[in-house]
C-alpha cells in the first residue's frame, strides 16, 4: 500500500478543520460564471476532508515526486466578484473570508 500526497496551488476560498467548509455533494455540476471556471473539491484526506472553491485556471496541482515550476501568481480583477457570485449559487456560504492564494495538501492511500 502507497500513500500519495499532492500540492494544490489555487485562488479561490479554502476552509481548515477550524471553520466550517462546503460539503461538496459528488456529482455536483459547477456552473461557469462571467466565463470563469471553477473547482469545487477537498484538500487534506480522505478520511478528513476540508473544502476549496477555486478558478479553475489557476489550480496547480503537483504529484509526489514530480515538482511543477511557477513562473508568476496573477490574478484577474474578475475573479474574486466571480467566486462570490459562483459560491452564493451553489449555497457555499463564505462568510467574511476574502479570496486568497493557497497551498495546501492532499493526501490519499
């Protein structure tokens, strides 16, 4: 049995064990808004998952073992109006938390 952990570099949202994150139902279709595509998934594990709402287009995903090169962090005035509006769609409630860029993990067996 292997364990995997992968990087995730994103823009969007991103709860932890200490805030209450979207429960993300399986199968949900992410609508694209203002031409804008999202991901709505889980960093952490399996067994403890924590949710992210991000732009689609700046989600970096690194495998263990094959590093992945960052030439620049930008972002698009558009985004951050987009991620509210998406969020408030698909009922994700953000509460006072403002759009960031993140790094997190993702561990899996």
């Amino acid at each position: 049995m292997g364990v995997s952990t992968d990087a995730l570099l994103f823009y969007g949202y991103c709860w932890t064990e200490e805030d209450s994150g979207p429960e993300w139902i399986e199968g949900e279709s992410v609508p694209t808004v203002r031409g804008i595509q999202f991901v709505v998934d889980t960093h952490c594990s399996a067994s403890c998952p924590m949710g992210y709402v991000a732009v689609k287009s700046s989600l970096t995903v690194s495998h263990r073992g094959y590093p992945s090169k960052i030439r620049e962090l930008t972002t698009d005035p558009a985004w951050d109006a987009a991620l509210a509006e998406v969020c408030k769609k698909l009922g994700i409630k953000v509460g006072n938390k403002k759009p960031a860029w993140w790094l997190a993990s993702d561990w899996s067996e």
